[in-house]
C-alpha cells in the first residue's frame, strides 16, 4: 500500500492541530498556510476526519477544528485508516478461491507483514509526533546560519 497525499496531508495537518491548539479550535486557514497545503483539498481531508470520530469542528468567528479526543488516544493506524482504508500490503481477489500456494505465502509472508505494520502503526500517536514535530522545531530555530 502507498500513503496518498490524502493520507500524508491529512497527518500532517493533524500534527499541526496537534501542536497548536492548544484547546482551542484551530481554523483550516492557519494549518493550510504553516504547512502550505491546499485550503480546498484540506476541506475534503478534514471531512472525512470529522466523519470518522477524529475532530471535531467548531463554526463562526472562533470556530476551526479540534480533536476529538486526547493526542495520546489517536494513532497514527487511525488516522491513515480513515483517510486510505484498511492497510494491507496486497491487493486481495477474494473472488477467487485461494490455493494451497497461495494461502501458505499470504499466511507466513503478507499478513506477517500486515500484522508488524498495522502494530507500528498503533505505537505512534498524534501527541508523540506532535512532540516531536515541536523538537525539531525548537531545534531549527535555534540554528544559526552565516
């Protein structure tokens, strides 16, 4: 499976929320400039967020976007699950009966695999990449250049 943009822009945007809300609703408009993404396509990524439980959103002169529960509760497996689906490393025919071949190496080889992602995946957190995102920040700023 590839990450689409879908998929990237969507975690990025959340760390972003992740690391500057702060409790308070954040307007799409401030994670599209900081991160330099498209307001339009955000839109769509951030409907599909709301719809699965991920933010929540706020309207009028305040409003913006919020998570729906704490950083520390919504992981990375989450957020790509809802955004590109369940992950699995091939494509499944499940209109075909699988052979005895076929079966052994999906088994030992593919869903291993499957299994070592999807448990990465469920280690990290938005707050954990939000920290982290913040460090290298921190770091960056304090660079100086001649």
């Amino acid at each position: 499976m590839k990450i689409s943009t879908k998929g990237r822009y969507g975690l990025r945007a959340l760390v972003e929320l992740t690391a500057c809300s702060s409790g308070q609703a954040v307007p799409l408009l401030r994670l599209t400039e900081n991160q330099k993404l498209s307001q339009n396509y955000l839109e769509q990524v951030f409907q599909t967020l709301r719809k699965a439980g991920i933010v929540t959103s706020i309207k009028g002169m305040n409003g913006g976007y919020l998570l729906a529960r704490a950083p520390e509760e919504i992981t990375v497996r989450e957020v790509l699950e809802a955004l590109e689906g369940k992950f699995s490393i091939i494509d499944r025919d499940v209109s075909k009966q699988p052979d005895a071949l076929q079966t052994a190496v999906e088994e030992l080889v593919w869903d291993e695999i499957d299994r070592k992602i999807n448990t990465f995946l469920e280690s990290r957190t938005l707050a954990q990449l939000a920290e982290e995102y913040q460090n290298k920040k921190d770091m960056e700023a304090g660079m100086y250049y001649i």
